[in-house]
C-alpha cells in the first residue's frame, strides 16, 4: 500500500502513477495527503493520468471532500477550458462541500471566473448562499447577472424546503422592473421554474402588458411549465385572437400543455379553430399536437386539408386517434372529403401503398365504430377507388372483403340507390370483393 502511495508521490513515469492510482481507487485507499498531487495531475498533458486522478478525487469520503473542493477550486482560474471544465465537474460530483470555496471566486476581476463560479454553486448550493447569488445582480457584468439569476432558480428547485420561496420571487420581480431588456427573458423563465400563484400572476401580466415579442414568448413557455389553474387556460383561451399573429399557435401550446396537467381540456372557440389549423402544420411537435387536441373530438369541413396534410405525418397511434375522431364523431361530410384529400395526397405521391395502409389503419379501429356508420364509410372509400381508377389493386380490395359481410351489402346497396347509372360495375366490384371473402 505505501509503495502505491510513494509511486504516486516520486515516480515520474505515467503509466506507473496511473497503476498506482486504480490500485489505490480498488482498495478505497483515501490518502488526504496525496491531494494536492492529484489535483497537480490534472493538469496533466497525459490524458490517462488526468482521468485516473479524477476518477480517485471524485471518490474521496465525505470527511475529505472540503478538503478535494479546497485544492480543485483554485483550477478554475486558468483560462485553459479542458481543465477549467475538468475541475468543474469534480467540483458539481463533490456537491455541497463545493460552496465555500468558490464563494470567494464571486468577488474576483475576472468576470468570467465569476460567472462559472456562479453557475456550479447554483447547481450544488443547499439554499444557503442564496443571498449572496441574489447580490449578484447589481454586477457589473451581464453574463454574471444572467448566471445568478438562473441560479437562483436552480437553488431554489433543489432545496424548495430550505429557502424563502417570496423572497426570491420578489427579487426577481424587482430586478424585471429595473427595465433591463436583456435580463427579462431569464427572469421570466426562472419564474416558470419556481412556480405559484404569484410566479403565475406575474407571467400573465407580462404576457398581456409587456411589448417585446421575445419575452412574451418567454412568458408563454414559463406558464406551459407552471400554469396549473383551469382559468389561466379559459383566459388564454378567449384571448387567443387578441396576441400577435405569429405567438397564437404558442399560446396554443401553452393552454394545452396547463390543461393535459390538470386534465382538464377547455373548449376552443369557433372563431378561434383557425389559429388551431394553422398549430397543425408547425414543424413544432408540441405545437402540432395542441394544434390537434385543440380541434377536439369531431371535425369539420374546414378541418380536413390541415388535418389531412397532419395525417400523412403522423405516427400510427395519433392516426388513429384521429380516424376515431372522424368516422365516430364528425359529420358524414367531413369524412367523405377527408378521405378525399388522403386519397389525393397520396395518389399524387405515387404511393398507393400508403393508400393502403390508411384503409388498413380504419381496420385497426372498425370495432371501435357504430354499426350504422360502417356502411357508409365502405361507400366512401370504394367511390374513392373507383374515382382514382384502382380498381385493379388486389391487395385493396383484399382489404375491402375483410368488411363484414352484412355492412357490404348495405354498402352495396346504398350506392346502388345514389349511383343507378352505374349498376353493372357496382355489382362486378362487390363480387370481386365477394370472391375475394
């Protein structure tokens, strides 16, 4: 064991120190002296040796840890990032014992050492520094200021039993009034971190008052965090047509997001469903889906374009979420022109197997639909067949003959009645897919 140590300690051979070290770390082998020479080898240009004495620093117990945190914090002064950053980590692994040594960093010329020194006490402090990060925001530089702020928030979402929830709100409100644009935004989503009543209140006061786009936007994506009042959502709501052309769709998100967490849905206005239709084409995921719960649980004839261009898109659960939406709850119209434009979509992308694979989705779901709605649908996709002359497709009509055979005689018989011209090749298609039974 000593020969380890003294390895560690003489030796200026590499591979022999790094030996030594795993040997050591294997044994639970915690030697406070041998510290600082671990914390010299981090800086070390062999890459093995650095990561062995990381690897044993991070480990030391917890009676040695201030003393690890003493040696390392001095390391993030030099400008060299690889080792600022491996010193950093060792600091955020040894926790709380991390604070107290870079307390003093906070007060150095360097802004740069302040801000970093900042950002890793937000992440490992107990609650107790916290006003000395909140000191932080009259300095003089304003990426140290963007720093405490947000550490503020981290402090306060890992020791929300130790710190004075108001206190920090209110400091936060009060540097948001000083009108520094540039600090709003952080403000603002700290304030979706920490969460309440009063964090709720004032992000909708931003929201309705404030002028600057971006923070607006801010203020939209903190409530979708921490928004948990059913009349937020109402509000929004109605609101929805009052905001800029370009944030409706986020608000969007935003009422949906408040509303899935306290499953509680409220109804989108008429006039408002357009702003939905537009959230259905956004290359934002999350937009798109409010966009589609927003349209609720039956569709209409304004519906079926974006809804069908979603569609084409979408995995095979939201499909059919969406195809029971349709065929059960929304009026036959709807689903003869959404069936119309899927037809169309993908006809003019040559991909009939996709064509396919959309009457194979209505399979998934068919014991799902009321008996008396099932025979029209058939009449629906078998006109559709016909319209886009596909009548030579077997697997189609494969698929067709897997109808039961009570719902494809009353199909049979309804196109009949609407369709008398056409008698011979209605009866020719329904014995083929007869046959094909």
């Amino acid at each position: 064991m000593d020969n380890y140590k003294e390895i560690i300690e003489k030796s200026s051979a590499s591979e022999e120190i790094i030996d030594a070290i795993n040997h050591l770390i294997n044994q639970n082998e915690y030697d406070e002296k041998l510290i600082p020479i671990y914390v010299k080898y981090l800086t070390s240009n062999n890459r093995g040796l650095r990561d062995a004495s990381y690897r044993i620093l991070i480990h030391y117990p917890d009676n040695l840890k201030s003393k690890v945190a003493d040696n390392v914090a001095p390391l993030i002064e030099p400008r060299d990032i690889e080792f600022r950053n491996l010193a950093g980590d060792i600091l955020l692994k040894l926790g709380i014992y991390s604070v107290k040594p870079l307390i003093k960093y906070l007060k150095v010329d360097d802004f740069d050492i302040r801000k970093y020194a900042c950002d890793i006490i937000g992440l490992v402090d107990d609650g107790k520094s916290i006003d000395t990060i909140i000191q932080l925001y009259d300095d003089n530089d304003i990426n140290v200021v963007l720093s405490s702020i947000e550490a503020v928030g981290n402090i306060f979402f890992n020791n929300q039993t130790n710190v004075d929830k108001n206190h920090i709100i209110d400091s936060l409100i009060e540097l948001f009034e000083t009108n520094n644009e540039v600090v709003k935004p952080q403000i603002v989503e700290t304030l979706g971190k920490i969460g309440g009543k009063e964090s709720e209140r004032f992000l909708l006061n931003v929201l309705r008052y404030e002028s600057d786009f971006f923070i607006k936007i801010a203020a939209i994506d903190a409530l979708a965090i921490v928004g948990s009042d059913i009349e937020i959502c109402k509000m929004l709501m109605n609101e929805l047509h009052s905001y800029p052309y370009d944030i409706q769709t986020v608000v969007l998100k935003t009422i949906m997001a408040i509303s899935f967490r306290i499953n509680d849905v409220p109804q989108l206005p008429t006039e408002s469903r357009d702003i939905a239709r537009r959230a259905l084409a956004d290359s934002d995921n999350d937009i798109s889906s409010a966009g589609l719960i927003a349209l609720g649980n039956s569709y209409l004839y304004d519906d079926t374009q974006n809804l069908s261009e979603y569609y084409d898109r979408a995995d095979f659960e939201t499909k059919q979420y969406i195809l029971f939406n349709l065929l059960e709850n929304s009026n036959d119209n709807v689903i003869q022109e959404f069936c119309s434009k899927i037809f169309k979509i993908y006809i003019k992308q040559a991909e009939i197997s996709n064509i396919i694979d959309f009457i194979s989705t209505i399979h998934s779901i068919w014991k799902n639909i009321s008996s008396e709605r099932k025979p029209i649908i058939i009449t629906y996709l078998i006109n559709l067949i016909l319209q886009f002359e596909l009548t030579n497709n077997n697997e189609m009509f494969e698929l067709l003959s897997k109808f039961e055979t009570n719902e494809l005689n009353i199909a049979k018989e309804l196109m009949i009645d609407t369709q008398p011209t056409m008698i011979q090749l209605i009866n020719e298609l329904f014995e083929k897919i007869d046959y094909l039974k």
